[in-house]
C-alpha cells in the first residue's frame, strides 16, 4: 500500500478542498470538447454543497428503493434514471417489475430533492474546474450503492477493485460521490482511496460530503471493502459530449 495520506477526514467539516493534478491522456482518444473537455483535472472535497440533513433524506429514497430488491452479495446498486434494481444476482427494471406501486414508494418530492442535489453538485464542479455548468451533461451510469460485508456472489458485487472512471465508462469526463453515510459510526472500512505513484490518498465518507473528481487515469480509485455496517451513497457522473447525456429521473 505504500504511503497513506488522509485527505479528508470523517470529523472535519470542510468548505472546500481541492487538489490540482496533471491530466493524463486519456481524453485525446475521445472527441474534445471545448469549454469542458478537462484541460485542468484534479480532485475535491467539500462539505458545505449539500447538508447532513438532505443526505439524510437522500438516503431515504435510497432505503425505500433498495428494500424492494437488494443484491445476494454485499454491493446493491438503484439507478432512478434507468430503472436497474439490483435483485438476487440479477438487475430488474424497478419501473416495469412493480408498475404503478413505484408510486407508494417514491414522492415527487423525493425527485424534487434528487434534481436539486444534482444541479448543486454541477455547479459545484463547474466552478472547480473552471468550465460552464450548461457545458455539463448528466451521463450513465448514475446510482445509488449500497455496501455492506456480505460475501461478493457475482463480479458487481467486487466493488473494491482500482479503476479508471474514463476506461471502465468512456463518457465519463466528472465523477462525484454524495455520501449518504458516516465513516466510523454507520460502517468500518469502506473509505475512498485515490491510488498515486508511491501513496494512497482517502477520503473517509460523512454523511453530506461531495468528492468530485477528473475520471481519468489522473485519477485511478478504489474502495475499501466494508468490514461491518452498512455504506450508502450516490455516484452522480457527468460527460461533455451532449450524445451520452441523460435526463433527471422522473417519477413514471
């Protein structure tokens, strides 16, 4: 593992951090996007975007959606914009499989909130990365994790592996993570670990806290697997390229 450094820490409140870094190639092989298209990358930290009490909520829509299925393994995934519930081994569309009762589950109010969050983080990363938020694009996959210790039964339950955002999901240009869950208190291990030549870098997850970062190799991450409790959040992923952009979930 080499060297450890911590960048964020569970019991810090942070306005905002951010770590410049020099980009890697990876987007020469994909078309550029002027005003977008990183020419500067690096990572964030802040926990002034989004308030404990809106993760809180967040996390919500996030059990009631999950309590409908869940994976055999320890990693469960809800994707609101496609309808992908993780089931047993398999994914269901959550919006064909149970109709009109998505209705009992899920308030429009719920999706007022997720949209909300969505558009902050945007901003947020705009404003880091010194490029337009219009010039942004919600992209796929777009999803809420729910990690516990369970034993892995399938390849999407092996959530700990080091990868590359811009490789494993070409449209990928902005990543971020909305924590719904506090490292420590709600679960052990599970923390977010940024993997550089000669250090790792983490980020401990607290319950409202967005990191945000260039999806290159730039930055190639991992997760910890969780030793006990239960790990939620929400990867919300951006693209430049207008043809790979998705719409805010709508309640169907």
């Amino acid at each position: 593992d080499g060297i450890t450094e911590v960048l964020a820490r569970h019991g810090e409140n942070l306005q905002d951090k951010f770590i410049e870094i020099p980009c890697s190639e990876d987007y020469d092989s994909h078309k550029r996007f002027e005003g977008c298209t990183p020419r500067k990358c690096g990572r964030g930290v802040t926990d002034a975007v989004i308030t404990r009490e809106e993760a809180e909520r967040m996390r919500r829509i996030a059990e009631r959606g999950l309590s409908l299925g869940g994976s055999d393994g320890g990693a469960s995934i809800l994707d609101l914009h496609s309808g992908a519930l993780s089931l047993g081994k398999h994914f269901v569309n959550l919006y064909r499989y149970f109709g009109d009762k998505i209705q009992d589950i899920f308030t429009e109010e719920d999706f007022a909130l997720y949209r909300d969050v969505r558009q902050r983080i945007q901003q947020r990363i705009a404003q880091a990365f010194g490029i337009s938020s219009a010039s942004m694009y919600l992209t796929k996959p777009t999803f809420f994790s729910r990690i516990n210790n369970t034993e892995a039964k399938t390849t999407h339950d092996e959530y700990w592996h080091p990868h590359v955002d811009k490789v494993t999901y070409g449209s990928f240009d902005y990543t971020s993570l909305l924590y719904l869950s506090d490292y420590t208190e709600d679960f052990g291990g599970g923390r977010f670990v940024f993997m550089d030549a000669g250090s790792n870098k983490t980020i401990e997850p607290r319950a409202g806290r967005v990191s945000f970062f260039s999806s290159g190799s730039e930055n190639l991450h991992r997760v910890e697997k969780v030793h006990w409790g239960t790990r939620y959040a929400i990867t919300i992923s951006f693209t430049c390229n207008p043809d790979h952009g998705i719409g805010d979930p709508v309640l169907m």
